[in-house]
C-alpha cells in the first residue's frame, strides 16, 4: 500500500507543478468522485485526472 500512495503523491506533484494556478479535487474517494458527478456536474472538470490504485 506504500508503494501505491508513493505513486499517487508523485502524480499529484507533477500535477501541481504543471499547474500551479489550478485548483483540483481530489479523487482518491470514489463517493467523492460520485457525488460531484451526481450533483455537481460542472465540476467534473476540476476533478483530478489521477486514479488511485
């Protein structure tokens, strides 16, 4: 499992690097990921392209 959160920190480094003005949600938490496609749909863009494994 450590390697795994190794894994998604280093991605969502290199997200931030890249971006440094964006604002993401983070989609470790499939009822997150959910709820904002459920309700809030306009969203859906700002969550984070990072799937934890």
């Amino acid at each position: 499992m450590a390697f795994g959160a190794d894994l998604v920190s280093e991605r969502y480094r290199r997200l931030f690097e890249k971006d440094t003005n964006g604002h993401y949600i983070a989609t470790s938490c499939p009822a997150i990921v959910n709820y904002v496609e459920r309700y809030y749909p306009a969203l859906v863009d700002a969550l984070a392209p990072i799937v934890s494994p």
